[in-house]
C-alpha cells in the first residue's frame, strides 16, 4: 500500500512538473525540472543522435560500397579519371576554408536537396 502511495505521488510531482514547464515555455522547462533530469535528457537525446548518425553512416557505407570501390578502381587504372583523387581533397579544403562563414548558418532542411 505504501508502494502504491509513493507511486501515485512521484506521478503527480511528474506531471506537475510537465505541466508546469510546457506553461512556461521551452526555456523555462529546463529551469523548472532538476537538473540531474534536464542533463539526463540532453544525454539519452546526445545517445540517441550518436546511435542514429552511426546507423545512417553504417547503412551509407553498404549501400554506396560497390559505387565506391569502382570509383577507386577506375581513379587508379583510367588516367582519363585520376584526378578524381584530388576532388574529395578539394572538397574538404574548401569547406575548411569557408567554415567561418559557414559555421553561424542554421541547419535546417532544404527541398533544393531533391533536384
């Protein structure tokens, strides 16, 4: 009985807490739960984003690995295509140049993507 008690309690703190944050908006919600909850949270969101972006990488890699293996077999047999070496190298130096301007830009999804 006393089980049941304690349970019933710590639901109803719960849900006032909820209810209490969702009223005070996105940054009052942190403040208001304990912060041993808030960092809790950050850290099952921060695993689960690590675990989905490994599944997606994962998954990238399988399904691109005959594309890619032929890519590197014709980089290294067809002198017509060698300088496909140095495009993925380009790519990344002109993204390391430019990433003080990159970096302020929101992330947000973008339908030119499709085309």
């Amino acid at each position: 009985m006393q089980f049941a008690h304690c349970c019933k309690k710590l639901s109803m703190t719960t849900a006032t807490d909820t209810v209490l944050a969702d009223s005070l908006g996105p940054s009052a919600a942190s403040d208001a739960l304990p912060s041993s909850q808030t960092r809790t949270g950050r850290a099952a969101r921060s695993v689960r984003s690590g675990v989905l972006l490994t599944v997606l990488i994962i998954s990238l890699v399988w399904s691109f690995a005959p594309v890619i293996s032929g890519l590197l077999r014709d980089w290294h047999t067809n002198d017509n295509y060698s300088v496909g070496q140095l495009v993925p190298l380009a790519a990344i130096y002109l993204l390391w140049q430019e990433r003080r301007r990159l970096t302020p830009l929101p992330m947000q999804p973008s339908y030119w993507g499709a085309l």
